[in-house]
C-alpha cells in the first residue's frame, strides 16, 4: 500500500514538473523573435551602437501599440564587434539557437558579406544596414539592405560638383572594402559626370599621417580632393590638408556623417562638403518633404529615450525594423512570406528615404535618399543650390 | 623638389615617433638583456593618460605631462615586481613572452578605461605650420625631435658621468659580478624598467597632438619601434635614434614615390632586411646572441 503510494506521489510530480516545463516553451511561442547584429563595440561602433539602440526603441513602440497580430516582438541582439568572424558566429546562433524570423543588420560591409551565405542556406530573410552596392546587386533573394549605396553617393557628390563647374578630382581612399567599393564608384562614375580623377592614392584605416599622398595629389593639380572612408583617417586627411595650406575643396564619403568626425578633425572640418542621409538636416528641410515628419519624429523620439544626439545610421536599423514589421503582419511567423512581403513594399518613407522594394531592387531606395551639406561652425548646413 | 621636401619632413616626424619607442628598447636592453614587447602599450598609455588629464580633466599641460610620465613609469614598476621579477628560471625567451602578454593585458586594460574610440588632444604650442621650401612642418615636430634629443643627451650624461649609470651598465654585463661587487642587481632591474616606461610615456605624451589616440595605436607603433631599434643597433642609443629617423623617412619615400599601400610593408621589409644582412644594426655591437 505504502509502495503504491510512493510511486503514485512520484508520478504526479513527474507530471507536474513535466508540465511545468511546458509552460514556459508554450508562453515563448507567443513572441516574434527578430535577431540583431550590430558593431556595438569596435571600430565601428558608431554604426552599431546607434542602429542597436533604435532596433530597441522601435521594438517597444511596437509592442506599446499592442504588438504585431497581437503578439508581442522581442529582439534578440548580438555584438559583432566590427568583426567578420564573430558575426558569422553570432548569426549563426540567431538561426540556429534562438530561431529568429528574420535579422536585422550587420553594420558593415564585410561582416555583411560574412554573414549572406548564411542567411540564403537557412532561408532567414536578412536586412542588413551596411552601404557596400555588393550586398543587394546582384540580388539575392533573402539578403535586402536599408543603407543607401555609395553608388548613390558618389552621384549625389559628383552630381554636386557638375553642376559647380568641377572638373578635375584627387581621390584619397581607405584600404578595406568600404574604402574599396568607394573607389570602384568613384573611378566608374566620373566620366559620366565629365569628370577626371587625376590621382588616385589610399591610406591605411590606423595611419595617422597622409601629408605623402596628400603631396601627390597635390602635385597633380586637381580641383578638389575626395576622401572615402570612416573616422578616424578621414579627420587626419582633413587636419593634413589643412596644416599643408591645400586650399582646394574637400568632400567626403557619408562614413563620417556624425558628430565624432567633427569633433576628431576639430576646426579642419570647416568647409567640407558630404553626402549624407537627410536626418542630419532634418528641421532645414522644406515643408512638403515626404520624409520631414518621420526623420523629425525620429529624432525627437531617440534624443528623449537616450539623451544623445541622433546620427543618420541608426536610422538604418530603424527603417529595417519597421519594414520587417509590415511584412510580418499576417505571415503568421513564416519567414518565406515574411520576405515575399518584404519584396512587395512599395512607396515606404523611412529615415533614410523613400523605400521601393521588387525582385531585381533590394535596396529601394533612389538619388533622393542623399543630399549634400557642408560642415559650417562644427554644424551641418543643407546645400540647396 | 617641394614634394621630396615634404616627404623628407613628414618622414622626420614619423621617425622621430619610432625613435622614441626605440630608444625605450633600447635602454632596457641596455640594462637587462630583455626586450619589452609591450612598450608600445607603455607608449600608448602615455597618450591616453594625457587626453584623461589635459583634455578630460584640464590640468595644465606640465602638470599633466608629468603625472602622465609617473602613472605609467608605476605601470612599469608594476610589471617587472608583478610578472618578470619572480619567474623561476629566467630564460629569456620566456620572460620576452611575459612581456607579449603584458602588452595584450594593458591593451585590454586599456579598451575597458578609454573605450575603443580616437581621442586627440590639441597642439603643444598654437602655432601655424611653418613654411620651409615650398614644404609644411608642424611645429609638434619640432617639440618632439627637440625632446628626443633631450633625452639622449640625458641618457648618455647619465651612462657615462653618473655612479648609478655606471652600475646599471656593470649589471647588464655580468649580473652575479655586479652583485658581488655590491651593486644591487635586483634595484637596478627596478630602475631600468621604470626610466624605460618613464621614456615610452613621454613618447606617448609627445605624439599624442599629432596622431590619433586609441587603444590600439600602441601593437604596430611597437613594432616599428623595435623595427627601428633593431635598425640602428640593439644597445646603442644614437643607434635608436638613427634608425628611428631612417625608417620614417623611408616610409614616407617609399610611400611618395612608389605606393601608398606599402607603407608598412616598407618597414617590416627593412626588418627582415637588416636581421638578415647584419643583424647587429648599423651603430651595434658586434656580439649578438641567439636564443
């Protein structure tokens, strides 16, 4: 009798434990995993602490607002660190472990281009928020960015200096793939704009010194000199031009578009001229612009939730999380509808511009997603003409 | 002509940078026989800590500088009572890989403290770039080919004039000799560690106006430096300085007149060059020993 009362008592707390660990697998159903992968710490932290901080804010508001469907969404991000590897591994863990429904980011270039083989073997729709052209041309099915492409923002520079009478440039490039893909553009475009690049020469990301090419370039005698890459080169170029009098224009690539270039390259910066996403002149923007009311909603929003200035890459992730939230209404958490959604997107006003997915554009974005503005008192002022 | 001139400048400085870095080496090989990989982290604890206190804090640059120098001749300090004063058999080999984990350690410290960002701090002095032949210098070059200089002479003084230079020179020869002869070897250890710090924190401090601070200037600068050292000859300190200032200037040659992309190819090239060819170094000693 004892016996049977001991086994009886066994198999009840069996069941219950049993029971209990059901519950909570059955609770996590409810949620909508998106993964996240960001440069948070590194050298490119500037990309990815920003882009991890408006995934988190967006997240909230949605589930503030009741969720997608009704269930809530959580995010689960990763810190790539600006590294190739670790974001390979962490992605990884996104797909396999923590089964997210889709991923937003890399940061970069090259942990994007790390992590593609990944996302179209485990059919996980990516959204990465890195500029290089490479990632969405040519198309693959499950790889989408929101950055703009530095396609675009070599036209938008070139488009400028065209229409100021420019004619010869020097181009100073980084070297590693931004750097690089820059200078593909560069090179390919400038014809097309009547433009000559009369020398082309690179630095390396960690030098401090580039007064050797700066001489070189300037010997050639061109009109203004362009540099492509990300802080902290591009503010020794700046402070180089100007310790050596070279008083042609300078332009920059949209990788220094935040505050820490101006305040590494400190009075150096006056004059420079870049193409950047228009948050960073949101309120100069005139009144009949689509985009005024989301990027000034945007930044009152981040400025209140994090106390720091806003900077145009968090909006990539921002723009990433609410197009993946459109396209998950009604998918039910099936990824393949999830991105045949994601391609059908059309006419979308984001931070970063006016988004137009389909089969062949994964990018969607077009000329109007740039504008150009020079640094004036450590401030960025919209060049209209 | 102006652009071989501009060259010429942009090299000196750059070598001026190595040479300091060689020079601390130097002066610890000098003493101990030991080569201290992490003395680019000495070098690069010398910057940030001046950014923190002349930039952060907004002490006065000589107060800064010299707290500065004494924050990370104590981390030297620290390192030889910490991690090389007791190994159980000192071979050196082993000791100069305590010294390679040293310097991935500070280096961490170093991200934890000052993040991964750049910092700059402004200028010494507030002059313009001065204008000579068609061709810009800085005048934060001049101080630090000034300080340099100031070092060496100062080093030189105190090896040849003064008791205590002596017997650090007597202890790096036979070390149980000087012992034997009352010279307190293990003191003498203490204080070639902590002016070789002393020396790579006034590098840092020198070149942190003119380069950008972070957490990592100071893996390849080492390397440099001891490409430099190696260059101009183990154990000489106007070697250090001869090599530093050779290899800046041919840097900045080769990067002028053939490729931008070789810039650090160039040194690391000379290094395997000058192991190969006279491992000694141009002003060295002709003994060297192999492990």
């Amino acid at each position: 009798m004892r016996g049977m009362g001991r086994a009886l008592m066994k198999m009840t707390m069996t069941g219950l434990l049993i029971a209990g660990l059901c519950i909570p697998a059955v609770a996590a159903e409810e949620a909508y995993k998106v993964g996240g992968i960001f440069s948070v710490t590194g050298p490119a932290s500037f990309l990815g602490d920003p882009e991890k901080r408006s995934l988190e804010m967006v997240v909230d508001a949605i589930n503030e607002a009741g969720g997608i469907d009704g269930r809530p969404v959580e995010a689960v991000i990763y810190d790539s660190e600006g590294d190739p590897g670790k974001a390979r591994l962490a992605v990884g863990k996104l797909i396999s472990k923590d089964r997210v429904l889709a991923v937003i980011g890399p940061s970069r270039t090259p942990t994007t281009l790390a992590v593609i083989p990944l996302a179209e073997q485990g059919q996980v729709p990516l959204v990465s928020c890195a500029a290089g052209i490479q990632i969405t041309q040519p198309v693959k099915p499950w790889v989408f960015k929101t950055a703009q492409s530095d396609v675009l923002a070599v036209a938008a520079i070139y488009d400028y200096m065209k229409k100021h009478g420019v004619k010869k440039v020097g181009i100073l490039t980084v070297s590693n793939a931004f750097g690089e893909s820059g200078k593909e553009q560069l090179v390919s475009q400038a014809s097309s704009f009547g433009i000559e690049v009369v020398q082309e020469e690179s630095f390396g990301a960690k030098d401090t010194d580039m007064t050797p090419q700066l001489t070189k370039i300037r010997k050639a005698e061109p009109d203004a000199v362009i540099c492509w890459g990300t802080n902290p080169g591009p503010a020794v170029v700046a402070k180089n031009m100007k310790q050596m009098s070279m008083d042609i224009p300078l332009y920059q690539s949209h990788g220094v578009a935040s505050p820490k270039f101006v305040e590494l390259a400190g009075e150096a910066a006056e004059g420079i001229r870049l193409p950047t996403g228009k948050i960073l002149v949101a309120e100069q923007l005139p009144e009949d612009d689509p985009q005024r009311a989301v990027l000034l909603d945007y930044i009152k929003n981040y400025e209140a939730r994090t106390s720091m200035t806003v900077s145009g890459f968090g909006g990539y992730a921002y723009d990433a999380m609410h197009l993946l939230a459109k396209a998950m209404e009604g998918s039910g958490g099936d990824r393949q509808k999830i991105r045949d959604a994601l391609e059908a997107i059309q006419g979308h006003v984001g931070v970063s511009g006016v988004f137009n997915f389909s089969p062949e554009e994964h990018n969607g974005l077009g000329p109007e997603a740039f504008v150009m503005v020079e640094i004036r008192d450590g401030k960025w002022k919209l060049l209209t003409d | 002509m102006q652009e071989l001139l501009q060259y010429l400048f942009s090299g000196v400085t750059s070598g001026a940078i190595y040479a300091v870095i060689a020079l601390g080496f130097t002066m610890l090989y000098n003493a101990t026989e030991l080569i201290n990989f992490a003395q680019g982290e000495l070098v690069m604890l010398g910057a940030l800590t001046l950014v923190s206190l002349w930039a952060g804090l907004q002490l006065p640059l000589p107060a800064a500088f010299v707290l500065a120098v004494a924050a990370v001749c104590g981390v030297g300090l620290l390192l030889e009572l910490l991690a090389l004063r007791n190994v159980r058999k000192p071979h050196p080999i082993l000791l100069v890989l305590i010294t390679v984990g040293a310097s991935i350690f500070l280096r961490g410290v170093a991200m934890v403290i000052w993040g991964k960002d750049a910092h700059g701090v402004p200028p010494f002095s507030d002059h313009p770039p001065l204008e000579v032949g068609g061709a810009t210098l800085l005048p934060q070059s001049l101080w630090i080919l000034g300080i340099v200089l100031l070092i060496v002479l100062s080093l030189q003084f105190f090896y040849k004039r003064t008791l205590t230079g002596k017997a650090m020179q007597a202890t790096a020869i036979n070390r149980r000799g000087a012992w034997l002869l009352g010279i307190p070897a293990e003191r003498m250890v203490l204080l070639a560690f902590a002016i070789s710090a002393a020396m790579g924190a006034v590098g840092g401090v020198i070149i942190a106006p003119i380069t950008m601070c972070s957490y990592d200037m100071g893996t390849l600068l080492g390397l440099k430096g001891f490409c430099a050292a190696m260059l101009g000859g183990l154990g000489s300190s106007w070697g250090a300085v001869l090599g530093g200032l050779l290899l800046g200037v041919l840097e900045a040659l080769g990067v002028g007149f053939i490729s931008s992309s070789l810039k650090d190819a160039i040194a690391f090239l000379l290094l395997l060059l000058i192991l190969y060819v006279r491992p000694s170094g141009i002003f060295g000693s002709g003994a060297v020993h192999r492990f």
